[in-house]
C-alpha cells in the first residue's frame, strides 16, 4: 500500500510567497494579501492530519478496500504507540 503526507497547506505553498508569482496573477493583478503570513488554523489542522492515498490505492477490488480498512483500524487502535515514534528523515 502507497501512503503519502498530506499536502501542505495551500497558503503556505510557493506561488503565494512569491508575488510575481501563478497566485496573484490569477487574480489580475499583485495581490496586498500576503496568504502566507495568515493565520488558516483549520487549514493547517487538516494538512497535519490527513492521510493521502495514491490513486492506484484506491482502484482495486473489495479485498483491497478492506486491507487498507484494516490497516487504518491497525494505526487508530495503535495510534497512542505511533504518536512516540519520531518521524523518519526523509
């Protein structure tokens, strides 16, 4: 199974610190808003806390559908265990 993080929180993606940037132009014109500096506290909440599948993931058949079921029922009764554990570096 191919689990990503989640992705990161659209305001704090590149093309809104860059003001020459895709963001801003879509607007017609240099935004004043600087979306990165703030303050989306749901946002960030649901990019640190969400888990993201791959596609292929989620194309199979009812036995897969229940391997990644029983995997996420694994993480919930475990997830106490796997809050301790530090994150790889990547």
């Amino acid at each position: 199974m191919s689990l990503t993080t989640a992705y990161p929180p659209l305001h704090r993606l590149e093309m809104f610190k860059d003001r020459s940037s895709l963001g801003p132009r879509l607007r017609g014109k240099v935004s004043k808003i600087k979306y990165n500096k703030q303050k989306f506290p749901v946002t960030d909440h649901l990019a640190a806390n969400t888990l993201w599948f791959n596609t292929s993931v989620l194309m199979g058949n009812q036995a897969d559908a229940n391997s990644v079921l029983e995997a996420l029922t694994k993480v919930a009764k475990y997830a106490a265990e796997v809050a301790k554990v530090d994150a790889p570096e990547w």
